[in-house]
C-alpha cells in the first residue's frame, strides 16, 4: 500500500467521534471527565481507547483503584490478535498500560511480549516490574495505599521473574542503576534476588550497602564517581567535590547530584557559596538536553550566555540532530514560567530550533491535502494560537485568515522568526510589535465579527484539508452548517458541533460577575493559553488513534 | 467636539481611549503618559448631535463618538498624503493593516478642571479626578464654582413649573452636577493627601536611619531596624520595610536560627505585627530559613480530625503548637484542638493517619508525643469512619474478600446475601465493584457512600 492509499484509508475523525458516542452509550468508553486525557474519540476497541488516554490516576468520579480495576481487567480480556496490535503500537501507548500489558503477557508466559512491553517502557518502569508483579501496589500507588496488598498476576513465577530480572540488570545503564536505587533495591528484595558475578555484586553492595565496593567496579560507573564525590564532599566541601567530578571523565546524572548537594545543604542559587561557579558548571555538564529545558526556571538566577550556549549545543546533539521526540508543552511551560532575561537568552539559540523541529513534527501528523488554514479574529491575538501558527508555517503550507467587522482578511505568511522574536518579548516590546504589524487591530475591543464572510470563506475551503479555529464567543448555526463538511476541524473555541470538529483547548476568566435570582451581568476574557501545547498533545493521540482504529476495522467490518 | 481622556502607554506610543472600544495615538510631540488632557476636534460635531445618553443609550453614543473621530482623522490624513483608499496589492494592503489614528498636536492640550465644564463626557473621569488634581486646585475649583453652581440652580428653579423648568433645569444639569461631583470627591482627596504625609514622614525616618548597604550578614543591623519599624506610621511602609530586610537577609543567606529570632523580634511589636498580618512577600523571602522546631513534648493528641495541608509560611504556621519539626513548603497535618481550637501542625503526611488507625488500641507514638484515633463509639465516629471508608472502597476493586473482611458487621451475613452474591460479581466487574464498594460502606457508616466518599475526597 502507499503512503497515499495509507492516507486515504486512515479512519476519519467524524468516524472516531461516532464510535466514541456509540461505545459511550453502551458503557464500555469512560465519560470526558474520567479520560485522564480528555478526547471524546474511539478507536471502537474499549481497551486500546483505554491505552490511549487512561491514567491509573484520580479522576472526576472514579479512583485509582476503580481506574487500575477496569484496565486491568479490560487487559486481562484482551485476545492475542488485540496484544499483537498493541505490541505494535507500544511507543504511542501510555505508560500505566504499557505496564498492564506487559503483566498481562507475563500472566500468559509469553516472555517475548512482556520483553516487547518492557522495552517501550522507561527504565524507572522496568526496573521495576517485579514490585508490579508482587506487590503492585507499592509501584502503582502513594501514600498509605502502597501498603494494600492485593495481586494483579496469579502467579509471579519468581524463578521466572529472577531471570528476567537478570537480563533487564544486564541491560540496564549504569546510569539509572544509580538514578533508581531504591527500585532496583525494592525489586530485588521482594524476588529474594541473589546477586552473581561482579557486575552484579557491585549493584547489590551500591542498593544495599555504602557503595564502597561498587565504587571499584568499573562496569558500573557513574555509580563509583557518585560514591568518590560523595566522599569528597562528606571530608572536604564542594571544593573536594568538584575536583573529584572534573577529574571524572564520566558524568553523574542531575538527580543525583542536585540530591547530593542538597542533603548537603548547598544550594546553587545562594550566594558566598564554595565554588559556586563551578558547582553551577557541573549542573549545566550533568543534565541532559530535555532535563536541562525542564531546569530554566529554577537555573534562571545564574544562567549566562555561555551556559546557555553549552545546553543550545546538547539540544542541537540530544534531540535534533537525534529526532529524539520530548514533550513540545513541557518545554513551552517551562519557558514561558522563565524571567523575561532568560527567554530572551534562550530564545534564538535553544528555543526556536526546537519550535522548527516540533513544527516539522507536528506537519508530518497532518497529512495532506493542505493547506493548514487558520480562521481568527483580526483584533485578538493570541501569544499562544498565533505561535502555533507560525510553528506550523515553518514546516507546511499554512494560511492565515483574519476576521473582521466587515469581511475577512488573508494575511501574508508571517514567518515563525518573525513571530519567535518576540516570544520573549516584555510586554510593552509585544504590544510594539503588534502595533507596529497589526496597527489599530489589536485595539479595536469590538466583538462584533462579520459571520456571512466565514460561511462565503468555508465554503471557499478544500473541506479535506484542516482547519483551525480560533474564533471567541461565536456560535453561530450558519457557520456550524458550513463547517459540516470538513473532516478535520481543530477548534480553539468552544465547539460548533460539526461531525469532523475537535475542540481541542480553550480557557474563559471571569473578569467580573454580579447576579441576583432575577438578573445577572458577567464581564469574561477568552484565552487559548493552552492552545500550542495541547495541539501538539491532540495530534500525537489522533495519529494513533487512527492507526488503532484501522485495525478494529480491518478486522470486525463492522467497528462497534 | 470638545472631550477629556487620560493618556496610557500602548507599545512605545502614548494613546488616550475616549470610549470603550477603540484607542487613538498621537503625532510628535506626544503628550505626557498618565495626564488628563482636553482634546479639541475643531468642526467635528457628533452624527446624531445633541443626542444623550439618555436617547440614543450610553455605548451607542460612545461608539458614534468614536466613529467620527475616526473618520474625522482618516479624511485629515488622506487629505495630508492622499493614501490608497481601497488597495489592491498585498503590500498595500499591509500597510492598511499597520495604520493607527494619530491626534494632531494642536488637538490637545493638559485638561484644568474648568475644562470638565466645557466638554461632553466631563464626569466620565471623575474616579480619577483626585488622582489628577491637587487639594487646594479643588478647593479653589469649589470656591469658585460652587456659589455660580446654585445661583443658577436657583434662578432654573423660579421657572413656572411644566415646560419652561423644564428646559431652565436641563440647561443647568450639566453644569451643577459636574461642580458637585468635583466638590463630593474633596473628602476622599483629604484622605489621600494624609496617607500621601503618613508616607512621605515615614520615608524620611527611613532615609534619616542611614542603614548600610547590605552586602554581607555584618550589614543588616537587625536591631535597628526593629527600632525603626515601631517608630513607622503607615501600614504600606511597615510592609515595604519588612519585605526589604527579608529580601536583604535571603540575599546574605543568613542563618535559620538568627533568621527566627529576628521574626520573633518583629512578632513582639503588635503594631507592626496588625500592619504585617497578610504579608505573603515577606514569608517567601524567608521560606526555607526558618526553623519550625517541635515545641510538644509528652502530650496526647487526637488526630481524627486532622487534615493534610502544605505548609504555607505565615504568622500562624509560625506561632502555632508543632509535634514533631515542621518543614515550610512541605506537606505536615493539621489539627485544631480542645474547646479553644488550638492549631497544632504534625509533622507528617496523610498516611500517618492510617498508621494511626491501624496501630494497636488505635494510638502511636511518635515525636515524643502520643498520637490517637478515636475509637469509643459515638466519639467523633463520622471522622473516624472516613479512613475506614477509603481502605473500603480501595480493596473493593483490588481485592473483594478483603473488602468484605475488613467490615466487622458483614462477617454475620449468610451466603445468600447481596453483599456476598457482589463479592462474586466485582471481581470481574468494576461497576460491580463499585456496588460492592457502596454496600459495604453503608453497612459500616449507615450513611450514604457517595456523600461520605466526596466528603473523604475533599479531606
């Protein structure tokens, strides 16, 4: 099959939204409230829905134990034609189910598809599937409802177990050996694990003892420097440590030593500090590229351009030149709860890169026929919607429609460097910029919008080609019938009700609010704060809900 | 046209917004930002002219007011460059979009209070009048103002009631109530300038006090700023000064024990403290250098009620009874107890409870002090029951026959009955198990399970 025939047979979104309705009503799909990741989709299977946005986590009606009792027991049903297409998938499956399904397959004795869970897992999860196996709720739960005990699998098969365990050790970097202590320690104790050969005598003495003897074992560092540098610090200081780890040609992981330096009481943030510097150069050398992005805000008092530039380099290494795929939101969020001085330090050395690749990223989970249009109104700009925009036109055809009082305007493509350099904009520099781009636009406070315009616009549109949405307070029947035939229409707003529509993410503020039982008036402001990092999270779940749901087609005809 | 405005700053440009909706630039030189200003739009008078608020509705004519303003200063301009009305290029187009309505400067002027008598909208601004004008231009406004104010209210009112007092008072309402609104805001203006006194003495103490710069712990002269704070006036100053020294001591990173006694130096001071009851700056400044030490020993304490909270620094967390050294920004329990509701913080987390409830003769101990559940019947039961209804609905969907186990009255029922008959079915099942769940609760509690469930939620 091409890649175009591929296209035209992935299920259409009006298709996974109708057997989502279906699956709802006869009870075997969670209601939006209970969906840790909320999308009123439906590959028609009930357990691969579940693997795609169930959380063994709180939700609005049902606890964990409620979540953990359904999945497991949507997994313990599953046929080995439904494990074999998870297997497939395990990548894009969330990570309480990736672990299910590998209990599942070690309940059936089916080592080779445990292993193929296992390995889609991180490796804090695999390390520790003993402790899921004996006693589950240690892994699975906090608080006092790690000590329940209960089992998911009948029978552990600790021989089995043991085995396994050896291989996954083998395996294991010594890096998160070190990171996971505690679950390498916890998980070997519930197995009675006996430790053989010096690799693994060196792991026992590091989870069970002071780590002096691991400290000697080559095979295990960075486990012997952490031991050194812990040494150095008890005896001599952040000096005595610092010569320790910059004689190390291996590096400790970030946890470890912001861990280290804490049960030290130092903080890298504190001035008259030992060694500050330096202490803050081994932070910036220890993290890796996705760590480091998560760290902005808490480095930001002591970033400089050089560090800056040294993590702009381990992003370039990490993750573009890898491909490697990270959270868009998770760096977004951390970026934007940066001070303005570090946005605009990182901005066009780390951040816009990586807005390029989720950009590139992003188009290739939109198919063609393009182009992407985007539909707002000309007098509200949102930060957020407008950048994933611009993100998108770096790496797809793009248009750009704004809507008036009176008709609609296309806009040129505004290129993502246009737009990335003002993300770090304060905001007297924004409102300059959009000023000086949009002129008396983003000042017109007129909330009227001219609504023939988008129906006669639609009606221009390639209906299989997406559109975004982003259009506050309007809801109007003639644009919903308008929209009626497109098949993907991602809204930023509250929802029109098409059949291809997906609402992806909106955000209302009640600004001001006085009511009595016969009257009331409310002043509201409409945001799309989370419409970027939520787009991004949307598109990686359709693209396998739709790979998903072929399968549920190709084999049942019918799907529900 | 003749109209007020305040100026504000929008992208570099100073703009006045004179009706909701749309806001207008201005030609070099531009105004001073924050000023009340008289604009002046020579020959421009408003489509439906003469038209009140009261006619044609307050937002109808504030919008028809700001049309004309607008159209008055497009045709100006296109008369100034003759621009492309309607253009065609992409270009063009462009730089229609980037356009902005720029006041001429022979437009404006800075407003007096006399001005308020002249235009159309001049009590629109009157909130902000006192922020704008001094007391004595007030004062001298009213002297001046106030006596013509009411001879020609007076003189309206020997009109012959019916129409012609009609015309005679609307002819004077605009008038009168634009003098007696500034006259009704000098009371409030009277208040500001005493804050604005309080204030500026305050500051001079402060600058009289010649504190060194602190660049190290030897420089913080915590005793004298202590002196200093009782001898500040204004609660603003008392705040602003605490929050300072609390920046200034987590910039030297003083040490915790210093850190406390200087909070219970401050916490002697009742005025300072009343000033600096809801001071969150200053707390976060100093969060992670205080120490919460344990101050129970030996005593016994009912947890029951006790709830789990993150520790959020302030003058309570800092005062109240601690079992156990409690950690700001950490998660600890909290309890009030006895008749006089006494807070005491536990150092510890939810589970605590739970290990509480489980121990033998439900009391732990723990931090030198004894830690208890309460077990006699009738004795805070509700609360007691709520650990017991969690454990209850958990192992109802992880293991049945331990749910039913842990339900003493359940242990009698005959094999027939429906809670053992759900035992079955909610294995398998978890709406069944949620059944069970609810059964079983309500056996044990007698009340509803979903109300007491939301009610150990929200705990």
């Amino acid at each position: 099959m091409s890649a175009d025939d591929a296209r035209r047979n992935l299920v259409s979104l009006r298709e996974l939204k109708r057997r989502y309705k279906l699956n709802l009503a006869l009870g075997s799909a969670l209601p939006p409230y209970d969906q840790s990741i909320s999308l009123p989709l439906s590959t028609g299977n009930p357990l691969f829905d579940a693997a795609l946005t169930d959380k063994l986590t709180v939700t609005t009606t049902m606890s964990e134990a409620e979540h953990l009792h359904r999945g497991w027991n949507l997994v313990k049903g599953a046929t080995p034609d439904e494990m074999q297409v998870l297997a497939g998938a395990s990548q894009g499956l969330l990570n309480d189910y990736k672990l299910l399904l590998a209990l599942k397959a070690w309940q059936d004795g089916d080592t080779a598809l445990t292993r193929t869970f296992l390995r889609s897992l991180p490796w804090h999860w695999r390390l520790a599937f003993p402790i899921a196996v004996i006693k589950p709720s240690a892994h699975i739960f906090t608080g006092w409802k790690r000590s329940l005990r209960f089992r998911l699998v009948d029978a552990p098969r600790f021989d089995a177990l043991k085995e396994l365990y050896r291989e996954v050790l083998a395996q294991a970097p010594s890096i998160t050996l070190l990171k996971y202590r505690r679950v390498v320690q916890e998980a070997t104790a519930l197995l009675h694990y006996r430790f053989t050969g010096e690799r693994e005598r060196a792991i026992h003495d590091w989870c069970y003892d002071a780590g002096n003897v691991a400290a000697l074992e080559k095979s295990v560092e960075p486990i012997g420097v952490y031991v050194r540098a812990r040494q150095a610090l008890r005896t001599g200081g952040a000096s005595a440590l610092l010569d320790v780890l910059n004689t190390e040609e291996q590096v400790i992981p970030i946890t470890s030593y912001m861990g280290m330096l804490g049960s030290a009481k130092i903080s890298l943030t504190e001035k008259g500090q030992q060694g500050l510097e330096g202490l803050r150069d081994y932070a910036i050398r220890s993290a890796t590229a996705v760590e480091s992005l998560l760290r902005l805000v808490e480095w930001s008092p002591w970033l400089t351009e050089k560090r800056v530039a040294r993590l702009a380099e381990k992003v370039r290494g990490g993750i573009l030149e890898t491909g490697l795929d990270i959270p868009f939101f998770k760096v977004l969020k951390g970026f934007n709860a940066a001070p303005t001085k570090v946005r605009k330090m990182v901005l066009q050395p780390l951040l816009l890169p990586l807005l390029r690749h989720f950009g590139q990223q992003n188009a290739a989970l939109l198919p063609p026929p393009g182009p992407i249009t985007f539909l707002q109104p000309a007098n509200l700009i949102h930060v957020m919607s407008f950048l994933l925009y611009a993100t998108l036109t770096s790496a797809a055809p793009t248009r750009l429609l704004l809507l008036k009082k009176k008709g609609i305007e296309e806009v040129d493509p505004i290129p993502l460097e246009e737009v990335g350099e003002h993300l770090a904009d304060s905001e007297q520099e924004l409102q300059r910029y959009l000023l000086s781009e949009f002129g008396n636009l983003t000042q017109s406070w007129d909330y009227t919008y001219d609504f023939a315009a988008i129906q006669e616009t639609l009606v221009g549109l390639d209906p299989a080609a997406p559109l975004v949405l982003d259009l506050p307070y309007a809801s109007d029947l003639d644009t919903l019938e308008a929209l009626l035939p497109f098949e993907r229409v991602f809204n930023l707003g509250s929802a029109y009700g098409a059949p291809g529509e997906l609402c992806i993410a909106y955000e209302y503020y009640t600004e001001f609010f006085i009511g009595t039982r016969k009257w009331n008036h409310s002043v509201w402001s409409r945001y799309s704060d989370s419409a970027a990092l939520k787009f991004a999270e949307v598109m990686d779940r359709l693209q396998i809900f739709q790979q998903l749901a072929g399968h549920v087609e190709s084999r049942d005809g019918a799907t529900v | 046209m003749k109209l007020v405005g305040l100026t504000n700053r929008y992208g570099g440009r100073v703009a006045v917004q004179i009706s909701w909706g749309k806001q207008l630039y201005f030609e070099a030189p531009e105004p001073p930002v924050d000023k009340i200003l008289f604009l002046e739009f020579p020959g421009l008078t408003l489509p439906s002219d003469g038209g009140t608020a009261g006619r044609l509705g307050f937002y109808k004519v504030q919008d028809e007011m700001t049309r004309a303003i607008i159209a008055f200063l497009t045709e100006r301009k296109q008369d100034d460059t003759s621009q492309e009305e309607a253009p065609t290029t992409a270009e063009g187009r462009r730089k229609k979009r980037r356009q902005i309505n720029e006041i001429p400067a022979d437009f404006w002027r800075l407003a007096t209070l006399d001005d308020l008598l002249e235009v159309t909208n001049g009590t629109e601004l009157r909130y902000v009048l006192t922020q704008h004008f001094s007391l004595e231009e007030l004062r001298s406004f009213v002297q001046r103002r106030a006596p013509e104010a009411t001879e020609r209210l007076s003189e309206a009112l020997t009109a012959p009631v019916g129409a012609e007092r009609l015309a005679a008072l609307e002819g004077v309402e605009r008038f009168v109530d634009t003098v007696m609104v500034i006259g009704s805001i000098i009371p409030n203006t009277i208040s500001q300038e005493l804050d604005k006194a309080r204030r500026m003495l305050d500051r001079e103490r402060i600058r009289a006090a010649k504190l060194p710069a602190v660049s190290g712990p030897e420089d913080l002269a915590l005793t004298r700023r202590i002196a200093l704070l009782s001898e500040l006036k204004h609660d603003d100053e008392v705040r602003n000064f605490l929050i300072k020294t609390a920046k200034a001591i987590k910039r030297v990173g003083l040490l915790a024990a210093e850190v406390t006694a200087f909070v219970h130096q401050v916490q002697k001071n009742k005025r300072v403290q009343e000033a600096a009851i809801w001071i969150p700056e200053f707390w976060q400044a100093l969060e992670g250098r205080i120490e919460l030490p344990a101050t129970e020993k030996g005593i016994t304490l009912d947890i029951t009620n006790a709830r789990e909270v993150e520790v959020e620094m302030d003058w309570a967390v800092f005062n109240a009874h601690r079992i156990g050294p409690i950690v700001s920004g950490r998660k600890a329990l909290l309890v009030h107890s006895g008749d006089n509701k006494i807070v005491y913080y536990i150092r510890g987390e939810r589970k605590l409870l739970f290990q509480v409830r489980s121990a033998p003769g439900g009391h732990l101990e723990k931090y030198d002090c004894t830690l208890t559940i309460a077990q006699a019947e009738g004795q805070q039961r509700l609360r007691r029951l709520i650990l017991d209804v969690e454990r209850i609905d958990a192992l109802a969907h992880l293991d049945p026959d331990a749910a039913l186990a842990s339900v003493p009255s359940a242990q009698d029922l005959p094999a027939h009955h429906p809670i053992r008959r759900t035992v079955d079915t909610a294995r398998a099942d978890c709406r069944q198990a949620r059944v069970l769940a609810d059964l079983l609760i309500e056996l044990h509690s007698g009340v509803d399970a979903d109300i007491i469930r939301s009610l150990s939620r929200r705990r």
